[in-house]
C-alpha cells in the first residue's frame, strides 16, 4: 500500500465530491507528474477505480429522482462500446513502446476538459439559473445525436480516463439547454457508471491494471469523495473550479513537453486569466442578487400596503 498516493487520492476524492467532476482529470496526470508511473498503468488503474467511485454520487440521485432514464439509455448505447473500443485501442498503443504518445493524447485530452470546465462556467453564469426544477419531459431526447455524445465521450473516457464528468456535462448542458442542474449531474453521474464499468472492462482484459495502485487511490479517494460531497451541500464549488481549470491547464502542458519557461508564462496568464473570469462571474452574481433584493422589497407585503394606504391626491 502506497500511502502517499492515498493522500493524493483523498484530495482528488475530495474535488470530486466537491464539484461532481475531475477524477481521471486529476488523479492520472498526478500518478504520471508526481509519482512517475507510465502513462497506460495509470489511465488502467484510475479507470477500475473510478469503477468504485461513480456509483456512491449516481445512487445518491437516483433515490432523489434526478435522473433522466431515457437519456442515461441513449447516451450508454454510444459510450459502453466506445468506452471499450478506447481501452483497446490504448493497450495496443501501450504494446507498442509507444508511451510518449499516450502522454500527448492525455495531455490534449487535459487541456480539452480544462475548456469544458471553463464553458461550462459561463453557459452557467450565462443561465443564472436553471430555467425550472422540473424534469426534463424524456420525449425531448434526440436518440441519434445522444448516441453520438455518448460514443465520443466513451471513447475518450476508455482511452485516457478523463471525461467521464467534465466534457459530458458541458456537452448535455450544450445539447439540452433545458436540463435543470441537478438532472445535468444526476443524469450524468449515473451515465457514468455503465460507461465507466465498460472501461473498466476493457482495461482488466487488455489493459495495465496495477491493483496495489488502484487500492491506494481508493483508501484516500472514498472518504475524500464522503467529505467533499458533505462539504458542497454548505459552500459552493465557484470557488473550486477555476483552480481546477488552472490545474489540468498546467498538467496538460506538462504532460505535451512544454519547457519550464513557457510553461512558467502560461501558469501565469491562466491564473490572470481566471482571475478576470471570476472577478466577472461574482459581479454578474451580486448584480443578480441586489436586483432579486429590489424586486422583494418592491413586492413584499409591507410595500403593498404601505401603497395602498397612501391617501389619494385627487
């Protein structure tokens, strides 16, 4: 047992509980950066992880309803053969002495997601809030290009575990603008585990599992997943997310071979630049906030009569 990698492992659990999103984001660039493990044995062991760790948020949803059933089918239609097909493909990478490439696809895919997550952010701020708590009715669901969404994703997911949260909410949040957030992530995190499990599949039979691995990732990952789930329900995750896009930015440099220079530049500008971006997110929400307060106070109560007990001037 690992027990360095286990604390690496309680703070990605932790971000994941958090934010509902970052797991192979994170955990496998920190296996590959700071632990120096191969590109392919980390993708492998952070996948049958994940196995572990997408049903706890998935269960929690579906006991509250918040799913969309009809889309959770259509989307594993796509993602649990593209998902197994992406396993495949890297293992037979992986044979052939090709590691280096494994770590540019993942360092693309990285800085892929860090995008997600940033675009998810403003159709967020873009929306204020969802247009309604109802669910969404399942006859909205366009089974060809949801198939499609799912495919990609569980391509990408099998090939380098990222995505599975990251790019497949901002795609349904992009496809189905109507989605309440809450169906967004439960309607996820459940789509999550079939397509998760098809990898997990995929990576036991072809891929590079290293099982002492994957039990340290998971001593840390499963409380870590408890405590940042526990800790969202009191404090936004606004706060989380833009060091989470400033995090996979740098990995994903690093992980394309970007010399300590550049990278130093860029480390600076992504923190500039989120700086600016969340500077504007919290004015859009305070300005969002005094205009509710306006609009209570005109239509309490108290106004009402105070107006209504104005004598007439006529």
């Amino acid at each position: 047992m690992q027990y360095d990698i286990a604390i690496a492992g309680l703070f990605v659990g932790f971000v994941i509980g958090l934010t509902g999103m970052g797991g192979g984001a994170l955990m496998t660039p920190v296996l590959v950066l700071v632990f120096g493990v191969s590109p392919s044995a980390a993708i492998s062991s952070d996948v049958v992880a994940s196995l572990v760790l997408k049903p706890i948020g998935g269960g929690v949803h579906a006991r509250r309803g918040t799913v969309n059933w009809r889309l959770v089918r259509w989307l594993s239609v796509g993602s649990v053969p593209g998902a197994f097909l992406g396993a495949y493909i890297i293992d037979r990478v992986a044979h052939e002495g090709l590691e280096d490439t494994i770590r540019l696809v993942l360092g693309a895919v990285l800085l892929v997601a860090a995008g997600a997550i940033l675009a998810k952010m403003f159709v967020q701020a873009h929306r204020g809030t969802a247009p309604s708590d109802d669910m969404m009715d399942p006859a909205l669901v366009r089974p060809a290009i949801t198939v499609a969404i799912g495919a990609i994703g569980g391509l990408i997911v099998g090939m380098t575990s990222v995505g599975s949260g990251s790019l497949m909410i901002v795609m349904l949040m992009l496809l189905y603008p109507m989605l309440s957030s809450r169906e967004t992530i439960g309607t996820d995190l459940v789509q999550a585990v079939p397509l998760v499990g098809a990898a997990a599949l995929g990576h036991l039979l072809f891929g590079n599992v290293q099982f002492g691995l994957t039990a340290s990732v998971l001593l840390g990952a499963i409380p870590g997943v408890y405590a940042g789930a526990h800790v969202s329900s009191r404090v936004g995750d606004r706060y989380i997310r833009p060091v989470l896009v400033a995090v996979l930015a740098i990995s994903s440099l690093k992980l394309l071979g970007v010399p300590n220079g550049p990278l130093l530049g860029a480390t600076v500008v992504t923190v500039g630049g989120l700086g600016a971006v969340y500077a504007r997110l919290a004015a859009r929400g305070r300005q969002r906030s005094r205009s509710s307060t306006t609009t209570d106070d005109i239509t309490s109560p108290t106004s009402v009569a105070s107006a209504t007990s104005m004598p007439s001037t006529t």
